[in-house]
C-alpha cells in the first residue's frame, strides 16, 4: 500500500506504508486511511523528524564499507532520506500556510 502525501504549496510526496507509518508514528499521528496536517502543526511536526534525524546513528567507516559490497537496491536507507520528501513538502506548507493532507 502507498501513502500520498499533497499540499496546494507543493507537490505529492508518494512512501510505501512501512516508511510512511514510521514517520506517521514520530509526528505522532496515529497511521489512518487519510489524515491532515493543519499548518499550525506542521513546524512541531518538523521538529520532531528532524529530531529522529539528528537522534540517528551516522554511519561507521566499517558500515560505508559493508555497503559498498551490497547491490545498489539492497543498501541501506537512512531516516534522513526518507524523511527529506515529507520535511520539505512540510516546509513548503509552512512557508505558503497550507494543509498537508494524507490517503492511501
């Protein structure tokens, strides 16, 4: 399943549901069909990725080099990477004060 996420400031932030239910669950918000981020939640909910972020372990020397070993489409993604999309669309709806709303 796909969560989409869309907002008249920016454009559709698409995730599988594991990655989406994962940052659902660090904002705070209980995984739904649909939901609304309302512009004056969105910079707590910001904060709160970018404290998952910045909360996550960097990489080792020894991990770069397990990596480099494994196919490009098995490597590890890190949180920030999957947190970028959503963060940006956030701070595009902050910026113009739109809703950030979400379905599956």
């Amino acid at each position: 399943m796909l969560y989409e996420f869309k907002s008249k400031a920016g454009g559709t932030v698409v995730m599988t549901q594991p990655v989406a239910e994962q940052l659902l669950g660090i904002i705070g918000k209980a995984p739904a069909p649909a939901g609304v981020f309302e512009p004056t939640h969105l910079p707590e909910a910001v904060r709160k990725l970018q404290a998952a972020v910045d909360a996550e372990a960097p990489p080792t020397p020894e991990d770069d080099d397990a990596q480099e070993a494994v196919a490009p489409m098995a490597r590890r993604v890190s949180l920030r990477q999957r947190a970028w999309p959503l963060m940006d669309l956030f701070k595009a709806a902050i910026a113009a004060r739109q809703r950030v709303t979400w379905g599956v």
